[in-house]
C-alpha cells in the first residue's frame, strides 16, 4: 500500500463536520473513494469541501477540528491501494 496525503488548496479553518451538532464525514480507519468529502476549510464564511483525492483508507488526521490551515498543509493521510 502506498500513502497518500490529503493537502488543503486553500487557507482557512478546518472542520471535520458539517455543523456542531453533525457527525464527522468520515473516521480514522473509514474506507474512502477519491470523492469522498473528509472535510471543510472555512475561509469568510464561505465553506469548501475537502475530497480524499484517492481511494484508500483513512489512516490519520494531521489537523484537529477547527484548526487553522495553510495552503499546501497536509489535512490527513490515507492508506491507499
């Protein structure tokens, strides 16, 4: 298996879910298609959906919910096949 990191495009916050009272889209350990949303940036209120890029694994987050991010950041990492 290879990894392959999942890098945000945009500055702004990270969120692992929708709204506070939402589930996470998706666990460490979650099976994941290339399209698969694992996230939000947050940049001025307007929302961005962050896709898995590839198919895998969910092997780690390297942010936590509501962290700050920079573009090019490594959000998480993924097992792939």
């Amino acid at each position: 298996m290879a990894e392959h990191s999942v890098i945000t495009p945009l500055p702004g916050t990270f969120y692992r879910k929708a709204t506070p009272d939402s589930a996470n889209y998706v666990e460490v350990g979650d099976p994941v298609s290339a399209d698969t949303v694992i996230g939000l940036i947050e940049v001025m209120k307007q929302f961005s959906e962050l896709t898995a890029g590839t198919a895998g694994r969910l092997s780690a987050f390297q942010v936590e919910d509501g962290d700050l991010v920079e573009p090019g950041q490594v959000v998480a990492t993924l097992d792939s096949e």
